[in-house]
C-alpha cells in the first residue's frame, strides 16, 4: 500500500483531528494546578523530607541505643564529682560539704544502714544530690582545717564528737606546739553515715579555714574480691570431696592435694582479709581534723544583705549555667564522634532511601509500551 | 522552519514551572493526539477529548521524573494509548462498547461536502476497522497516522520493525477482505 493508495488515506483520515481546536492541555494544566501548587509540592517534596525526618529519628534512635555508655559517662561525671575542695576564708561561707550527700549505703549488716544523705536530713532540699546508687562501695575521706583561740578545748571537743557505740575510734591523735603556734591533728574513724553530722560538729568548733571531702569507689574491687572468693571456695571443696574419694590413693598424691588444698585456704583467707578490710574501710570514713591557733579575732558574721544575696545567686547562677553549657556541649561531642560510625551508616542509609525515592518516582513516571 | 526548543527541553523547562512550554509543546502534539484518539475510539470526539486531557494530566503530574528513557512524543503517544486502552477496556467490561452512537456522538457534524464525498465510504471503513482485533486495530491506525513514520510507530508500541511491518500487513489483508465482504453484501 502506498501513500496514494486511497485505502492508506482514508485510514490517515480516521485518525485526523477535524473538530475544533480544543486544547486540553489547559484544561489539564487548570485540573493539575493546584496539586502542583499544594500537593505537588507535597508530593514532590514531602517523600524527602519525610524520609530525611525518618533517618534521622532513627538515628537518634541509635545512638541513644547503641551508645549507652555516654549515658553511663554521664553518670560517671556525677560521681565523679564527689571529691569537693574549697578554702574557706571566713565561717560566712556555708560549708562545702553541707549540700553532699554521696549516695552511699554501707555495704554489710544493719549497722550503718542509715545513709548519708538521710543524715542530712536539715539541708535544703535544693542542695540534695540529683542522683545516688544505691549500691556503690565508696570509701570517704575528709580533712578540714580549723582556727581557733583555744585549740586544746577545741583538740578534747574533737574527740567526744565520736560515737563509741558506732565502733568509731580516734586512729591517731597529737597536739604540738605552745601559744600561737600550738597545733592539733587528730585522725578519726566515724561511721560513714555520720560524716555530715561529725563534720558539722566539728566546724562548730573554730573557723573553718580549708575542708575538703573525697570518695574512692571500690565498688568494683569489692565485686571483683567476692567472685574471686567464691571461685576458690568453690575449688575447695572440690579439692575436699576429692581427697575424701582417693582414700585409697598414693601417699604421695594426698600429700600433694593437701598442699592444694592449703594454698587454696591461704588465698581464700587472704581475699577474706581484703574483703573485710574494705568493707571496714567503707562503713568508717576517715577524717583528719588540724586545729591551730587563731589570735586574730574571729570574724564577725554580717547580715546578709538582699543585694549580696542576688549576687551570689547569679553567681552560682552562671556557674551552674556554664557547667550545663558544658556538660552540654561535651555530649554534642560525644554524640557526633563518639557516633561516627552511625552517622556515616545514617548519611548512608539517607542518601540509599532518597535514591530509592527517585528510582520510584521515575519508574512511576515511565509509561509502559502498550501491550500488543 | 526548526522549532527552537526540542520536545525535551520544552518538557524539562515545563517541570521547571514554565507553563508556556507546555502550551509549545501541546501546540506541536495536541491535534495529532486528538486525532488518533478519536481513531483508537471508534470516531469519539468528545472522548478523545477527554483522552487527550488525561494525557496531558499525567504528563503535568510526571514531568519532573521523566528520565528520558525515549523520546518525549513516543511518552506522550503510549500515555495515550494506554489511556484509550484503558477506556475501552472499561467499556468492554460494562459489556456495552463506548458509551453513546459513532455516527450521533461526534460532538460536531463533518460538513455537508465532505460528508457527501466520503460519508459512506469513512462509515464502512471505520466499522470494518473498529471490527478488528484491537491488536490489528491500534497497528493499523497507528502506522497510517499522520506524523507517524513505522520507525516511530514500532517505538511507540516497542516492538521491532520487522513485527510491526508483517502484522501491519496481516491487519490490511484483513481489512482489505472486511472491506470486500462488506461491498459483496451491500
């Protein structure tokens, strides 16, 4: 058939438009407008977005459980902070140790159930501490500085403050020195759960000059003593059950699972020793008290004015502002390097769906050949 | 003269929000499309025109993702036959054809000389046509339309040249033998 085949232009015919211009196209372009004002936008633009929001929730989900130990960090940060040092000019500043608590709870017996921070039972409630574990192991120590003009009444006050019926004891005591240069140091031995109320009987005893308060967690030691014990007695009594079944054994056998048995008692008792020694160490806080003379009158305290009062309050403000400015700040570091490796699988698993995206879309936009 | 713009740039300032060069696009396309439509739709002018307005429906809602996999034109002829495809189907379905009279549903009469000339003689090959399989059919309307080269027709439909070209040859020994049976029986 050619093209002036009166066939081929009849059927040319069949499929020529002689009706009226009617440009659906705008009709079209009327109907799609305001999706491509709104919901174009939205289709367009919304898959993104939406995905990018997806990852990154899921990232954050990661990261907040895949790295717990920033959490644990934190946490590590708090208790760190209980070793506390300040130097004290006058008896006006409140004591350094008046807000501190430790969560600490005394390791063995009924004793010395009665916590720190329950014995600081008068201190403002804004002062407590925001956080305690209730099973840590800590040892406490304690020294504090005082200024007095009557250091041997102050040095005999020092050691009544103790309480026989807790066990506590004065390790080491001494008084040196005559007039203005006579001294006293006395080394006490309280129960843990009495260091606030000791420390602040002792203040009551001269001007305060320096104090200091620290805690060494041997939580993990204690732990690691325990299973160590366990573990030997356990071999123990293998040892034991053995030399009971090879009665009928060599002589020379026996003899040397006695010797077994015997280094496995010795070392049984020596973790004993340690575990007991810690535990001793734990349930007394160790506070060294020196006392000197003080010829100079003591300071008489003023009335605090509400003028000193905000100042101090935006002091500490700002000091409280800078440290969470820090803390902060160190997190953000933390959570971008520490994160790494998932941010980059993030950006990864970012850039894999918004490409999936795009291959979607254009397979979408594709129209198929149609079928014969 | 040659058009400035080829029909990808048009389409590609198109989804850059340029709607003129969908106008210069439509103006190039538009009147073939409607005319095929109303072939692939049994003289339909009025659903051609719907057809056509979805074609260009789809094309405003994917131009942003076209990726060019062919050629802009062979887009727009299969978005419209398949939508033609679809229609039919639709009606098929219904088990009534296309809803509405070939012959009272045009939407404008052809003028009385043309209708003179050819009326009864378009009347019987579009009857003989619409009689073929819809296979043969759109082969047929599809290599015979205006603009429409085989090469472009065998793109349209995705097929080789070859298979186009022996199944065009098929559809017109039927047509040829539709048309005879018909003449034989007026």
């Amino acid at each position: 058939m050619t093209a002036n085949d009166p066939l081929a232009h009849e059927l040319t015919s069949l499929t020529s438009w002689s009706g009226n211009p009617v440009e659906p196209w705008r009709a079209a372009l009327n109907i799609a407008r305001p999706q491509r004002g709104v919901r174009g936008l939205l289709s367009a633009r919304i898959p993104n977005t939406l995905a990018a929001l997806a990852v990154t929730i899921i990232l954050i989900g990661l990261v907040a459980v895949m790295l717990p130990s920033m959490g644990k960090a934190r946490s590590s940060n708090r208790l760190g902070r209980v070793t506390v040092s300040s130097q004290l000019a006058d008896a006006s500043v409140p004591p350094p140790l008046a807000g501190f608590a430790y969560g600490y709870q005394p390791p063995v017996g009924g004793r010395l159930q009665e916590g720190w921070a329950s014995a600081d039972a008068d201190v403002p409630a804004t002062t407590q501490p925001a956080a305690s574990s209730p099973d840590r192991q800590v040892i406490r120590k304690a020294t504090i500085e005082l200024k007095t003009p009557d250091v041997r009444s102050a040095f005999l006050k020092a050691a009544m403050v103790l309480s026989e019926a807790n066990s506590e004891y004065m390790e080491q005591s001494s008084l040196t020195g005559q007039d203005t240069s006579l001294q006293a140091s006395l080394t006490l031995r309280v129960a843990a759960s009495r260091l606030s109320q000791v420390l602040t009987q002792l203040r009551e005893l001269g001007v305060v000059t320096s104090e200091t308060a620290g805690g060494e967690d041997v939580t993990d030691q204690i732990v690691d003593i325990e299973a160590r014990l366990r573990n030997e007695q356990r071999v123990e009594t293998e040892l034991l059950s053995l030399l009971e079944s090879r009665n009928d054994a060599p002589l020379k056998e026996i003899l040397d699972l006695r010797e077994s048995i015997n280094q496995v008692r010795e070392q049984i008792e020596r973790m004993t020793a340690q575990r007991d020694r810690l535990g001793r160490l734990v349930s007394l806080a160790t506070i060294l008290v020196i006392i000197r003379a003080d010829d100079a009158p003591v300071p008489v305290i003023k009335e605090q004015s509400t003028l000193d009062y905000l100042i101090e309050q935006v002091d500490a403000a700002w000091e409280t502002s800078l440290r969470h400015l820090s803390d902060s700040l160190a997190f953000l570091i933390r959570t971008l390097v520490g994160g790494l490796l998932w941010w980059a699988l993030a950006l990864a698993a970012y850039v894999a769906i918004r490409a999936a995206f795009k291959r979607a879309a254009r397979r979408a936009a594709q129209e198929p050949a149609p079928t014969l | 003269m040659p058009e400035l713009h080829t029909d990808e740039q048009l389409l590609s300032r198109f989804a850059k929000g340029d709607d003129s060069a969908l106008g210069e696009l439509a103006r190039r396309h538009e009147l073939h499309l409607l005319g095929l439509a109303r072939g692939l739709l049994d003289g339909r002018d009025d659903l051609a025109r719907d057809v056509v307005q979805e074609t260009w429906v789809r094309v405003i809602g994917a131009a942003k993702n076209f990726a060019g996999n062919s050629a802009v034109k062979t887009w727009l002829y299969r978005i419209l036959i398949n939508r033609a495809t679809d229609l039919r189907t639709r009606a098929a379905k219904l088990d009534r054809g296309l809803p509405g009279n070939v012959a009272q549903s045009n939407g404008h009469e052809p003028p009385p000389e043309a209708a003179l000339e050819s009326g009864e003689q378009a009347d019987s090959l579009r009857t003989a046509v619409a009689a073929l399989s819809p296979d043969k059919r759109l082969i047929l309307l599809l290599s015979y339309h205006e603009g429409h080269s085989h090469e472009s027709a065998a793109e349209v439909l995705g097929i080789p040249l070859g298979t186009l070209k022996s199944r065009l040859h098929s559809a017109l020994e039927e047509l040829r033998s539709r048309l005879g049976t018909q003449e034989t029986t007026q």
